[in-house]
C-alpha cells in the first residue's frame, strides 16, 4: 500500500481554500446591494418618465379632438353667441348642416353648445328632431374652459382657452392652450346656402 504523504508547504495554499472570511461576504453583499439600488432608481426614474410621457401624450390627444371639433364646428357656424361669463359657447346653423352625422337619422343640425363641467368639455347637440340638446362629455382631464370673441365685442373670431390639469413637477402656466377660429359666414359677409 502506497501512502501520499502532504509536504507542509502546501498548508499555507490549503488554508486559502476554505472559503471566504466574513468580511469579504459582507463587502461583497455591500456591493450588490449597491448595484441592485442603482438598478431600481434607474427603473424608477424611467418609469416616472414614461407616465409623464403618457400624460403628455393624452393631453396632446385631448387638445387636438377639442381643437378639430370647436374648429369644424366654428367655421360650419351662420352665428355664435358666447354667455357673459365666457363659459359657454353656442353656434347656430341655419340649414348649413343638414343630414349631419351629430344628428340621429340624418336629421340637420340647429346648434351646437359647447360649455365646461369639471373636469370634461361638454359638447350639446340640438337638431330639427329632437327638442333641446343630447349633451356628452367630449374630452376629459380639464381644468377650465373659456371663451372670448375677438375683436372684443364682435363675434368674427372666436378664441378658447383651455387650461388641463398640471402634471407632477409642471409649472401651471405650460398647461394653458388658446387657439383662435374663424366664423366663416361673418368673415365673408354672409353665407350663401
């Protein structure tokens, strides 16, 4: 039988394998601890990003339904009228509109009555069929509404202003929108059917 002997030099490289020693264990749990924290700001900041990104996105979408609709709706108009609060606009047609797709049945379109309910722009829709307006909310995450003629006092132009609810961090004027449109009839001095 053949016995192996072990030199003593190789008890210093036989101590080295045992493992680590508790400091190394805590230096490196410090180290992935730091790595896993770096980590999750990352994902925190970029998912704080995509939301407002998100937002962004659906506000965009808001304004511009509500700009294409009171547009339309503006310039198709024979006359407007505003309340004296500014609050709400009402266009009227006189048979410019007729079988309008607003309308149930084909029906033509009498006026169209825009106004605020917070937090939704409210549109009205009158036609010759129906007595008074069928009202829905047109676009939500609105903070006011407001409309004003311009020249003052004169109805060729109408301008609105909206204002949305402030995302986090924004500063409150940067979610003020106006936009100006023109009533075609009084612009050109009368509409001919």
């Amino acid at each position: 039988m053949e016995h192996h002997t072990v030199s003593r030099s190789l008890f210093p490289y036989a101590r080295r394998c045992q493992g680590f020693s508790l400091v190394e264990l805590m230096v490196a749990l410090v180290i992935g601890l730091i790595v896993v924290l770096g980590a999750g700001q990352l994902f925190i900041a970029s998912k704080r990003t995509y939301d407002q990104m998100e937002q962004l996105a659906s506000r965009q979408q808001s304004l511009r339904a509500l700009y294409d609709f009171i547009s339309l709706d503006v310039r198709t108009a024979t006359s407007a009228s505003i309340n004296a609060a500014g609050s709400e606009l009402t266009l009227f047609y006189e048979g410019r509109r007729q079988a309008d797709p607003a309308c149930s049945g084909g029906g033509n379109l009498v006026s169209v009555k825009y106004s605020y309910a917070s937090p939704s722009v409210m549109v009205g829709v009158q036609c010759d069929s129906a007595s008074g307006y069928t009202t829905n909310a047109l676009v939500n995450g609105v903070e006011a509404l407001s409309f004003s003629p311009l020249p003052p006092e004169e109805l060729p132009y109408v301008e609105a202003n909206v204002t949305f609810e402030a995302m986090s961090g924004e500063p409150a004027d940067s979610s003020i929108f106006s936009f100006v449109v023109a009533l075609r009839c009084a612009v050109f001095d009368g509409c001919a059917s």
